[in-house]
C-alpha cells in the first residue's frame, strides 16, 4: 500500500521511456531512408531535383483508418490501400517486409516517369518507417488483372473487357514502356511486367506501377546483371537489355488474348514444365484463334467475323515476335508501339486490315522523325520529343 503513490508516476515515466525510444526508432528510420532516396535521386535525375514530399505515420494511419482491412484494395503485394489525404483520395502502397532499396526504387522511377500518361503518378512518401510508405494518385478501377483473368472477373464478378479497349490498354503501356527505355540518358529495363503492376483509372486508363526491380543499362554497357531469371537470355547468362520487357510484354499480350494467368494457367491442358508462351508457340502453327483466344472476345462479334480473327492473328503474331527465345529477333518496344496502332487502325474496315496485313513486319524502319527521338543516345531536343510524344499516341 504505501508504494501505491508511486505507479501513476511509475506508468507515465514508462510511457516517456517508451515515446523517447519511439522518437528515436522514427529519426533513425527517416535518416536511414532519405540518405538512401537522396542518393539514388541524385544518381538517377543527374542532380536535378525533383520534389517528394514527406508524411508522418501518424498522416497516413488516419488516411488510411489505421490501414483498416476495409481501405484494403485486392490481394496483390505491395498491400495497396484507399486513403484520404488532404483532400484528396490516394492509392497508398505499403509493404511490412521489403528491401529499402526496392521501395525508394519504386519511388524515384515514378517519379522520373510521372510526365507520361500511362504511370501512376508518386504524390509523396513516408520515411519514418522501417520501410518506407509510397502514396500515388488514385486508381479508381484498380489493378487490370481483376478485368481480364477469367478466374478473377469470375469470382468478383466484374465485367470483362472488351477488346476493343484491350488493345488499347496494350498500345499505351507499349509506349509506356518505349519511354522508360529511351527518355533516359541510359536505357531503364522495367524487369516486372504483369497484369497486377498496372493499374486503371476511372476512365479505364491504364497506368504502369512497381518499378521495385527496375535497372538501367550501366554507362558503357550492353546489359545488366538480373535481378530474376524470368527470360530466355537471363536463365542461361544471369544478364538482360531492354529486351527482357519485350519478352515480358509479349506474354502480357497472351494473356490479353487468353485471359488466361500465365503464372496459374487455368484454360489449357499444359505440361507443368510447360508456359503458356511456350503452348502457343507450339500451337500457333497452324490456325489456332478459335482455340487460345478468350471465348468472350469472340462473342463480341457474333461469329467472329473475318476483321476480327485477322486482328487477333495480327496481335498473336506479334507476341510470338516479342517472345522469341534469341532477344535479338524481338523487336523493340518502339516497334512494338507502332505495330499495335498499325493494328488498331486496321480495325476501321475489314478490307484495309485485310489488305495491310499480308506486309506487316515488325522490325521495318519507322519514319525518319519518330525513330530519331527514340534513338538510346538521345540528344536533349530528341528527349523533350519523347517528353512531348508521352502525352499522345506514337505516329505511324
């Protein structure tokens, strides 16, 4: 009894111990993370700086109601959450175990491709955690995978997307992807194309996100160590180019047209050492439309008339070129950027896709102007052209 005096002091000098230690893990995190943002900003934008702004945890706890499982967006990792932040509604992407480097990766190369239309914008970060916290624009339709694997539309019985606007969606993150590897004074390799690292917003506009993995070409090199053997040329040397996102995104283009998850192949009947590249490069041999294309892109169309099938085979065709297993005989995503608009605008009649098609190639020279401002050595006015092309489709 006579100590009983002393335990509300007891408690509250515990509670400053406690707060003190907190404080001081906060500092240390935040010192640790932004010496790490800093330096690899000034590596990647040669210096110049471009703003990020920063959040206590405490911002983002109530953005989120304390990342309530009811803010939560899918399944996918990084955990993606709803927040109010300001006024205004976020996308706030969180990991609980995660590399600091692949976090502030993330981050700068967001930030460094934020002009163009098809990325998901960085708003600010929280460096005051273990691992930093990402904020980004908001995608109100989320994560494009939940619209095209079959499984998912399924069991969240969202609607399927038309191909029409596929295709699309296939076109802007091909330039997307043109951008990241030519705007830069050295090529970046996105290194993780996949249906969950790109997102939609309320208007279905896709946006390419998770650039954890992604590395640029060293100064005087002509390719990078990689980070996972995902490819052809990876799996046999450990080393990649550009060419790797070309792989990845012709299996990106298999599975626009299967709806079918590369990585959980649910329609087909293939071997388990098998993929779903290596199936349709072996039934792509003879007429196989009716066979690997998703049955409700079909039904579109009734009975598929003849400038569908021809459309499809056109954009069959090109993913058996981007996967080919030599890099060297894979196209380059500028290529790949101005054959799928060829492709779309061969939509307009049967008879002009009909016509075209028979002379479609994928490594033909593309006009004089556009293919010198996607040249890997650019030059600053090339640069601002790629800047300036980023906010409208890619002439052909």
């Amino acid at each position: 009894m006579r100590w009983s005096w002393f335990m509300p002091y007891h408690h509250f000098f515990i509670k400053r111990r406690q707060e003190r230690e907190e404080r001081k893990e906060r500092e240390r995190a935040f010192y640790e993370n932004g010496s790490k943002l800093l330096e690899k900003l000034i590596v990647c934008c040669n210096a110049k700086p471009i703003p990020i702004p920063t959040f206590s945890p405490q911002h983002l706890l109530l953005a989120t109601n304390n990342f309530s499982s009811s803010e939560l967006l899918g399944r996918e990792r990084p955990y993606r959450y709803k927040g109010s932040l300001e006024g205004r509604i976020v996308l706030i992407k969180r990991f609980k175990f995660m590399l600091r480097d692949f976090i502030v990766n993330d981050l700068v190369i967001s930030a460094q491709m934020s002009g163009h239309s098809n990325v998901l914008k960085p708003i600010g970060c929280c460096l005051e955690t273990p691992c930093p916290i990402s904020v980004f624009e908001f995608a109100a339709n989320g994560v494009l995978a939940d619209r095209i694997y079959v499984t998912r539309v399924t069991e969240l019985k969202h609607q399927r997307m038309g191909w029409e606007r596929r295709l699309k969606i296939a076109r802007q993150i091909a330039h997307a992807l043109s951008y990241l590897h030519n705007a830069f004074p050295r090529p970046v390799i996105h290194m993780h194309i996949h249906m969950s690292s790109i997102l939609l917003d309320e208007h279905d506009v896709p946006k390419l996100s998770d650039f954890y993995l992604s590395v640029s070409i060293p100064e005087g090199e002509a390719d990078v160590a990689a980070f996972f053997l995902n490819t052809p040329e990876s799996k046999a040397t450990g080393k990649v180019t550009e060419k790797a996102d070309v792989y990845d995104f012709g299996r990106f283009l298999f599975e626009l047209l299967t709806g079918d998850d590369s990585l959980n192949i649910t329609r087909f009947t293939i071997d388990k050492d098998s993929s779903l590249v290596e199936y349709i490069h072996n039934r792509a041999q003879g007429s196989c439309i009716n066979e690997i294309v998703d049955p409700a892109i079909l039904a579109e169309d009734g009975e598929a008339g003849v400038s569908l099938l021809r459309q499809l085979q056109a954009v069959v065709d090109l993913a058996l070129t981007c996967t080919e297993e030599d890099p060297q005989t894979r196209p380059t995503m500028v290529d790949v950027t101005k054959q799928l608009r060829r492709i779309e605008r061969f939509t307009q009649t049967g008879e002009e896709l009909g016509g075209n098609l028979q002379n479609l190639k994928l490594l033909e020279s593309v006009e004089e102007h556009a293919s010198a401002s996607l040249k890997r050595n650019t030059s600053s006015d090339e640069i601002q052209a790629v800047n300036e092309a980023s906010e409208r489709p890619l002439e052909v």
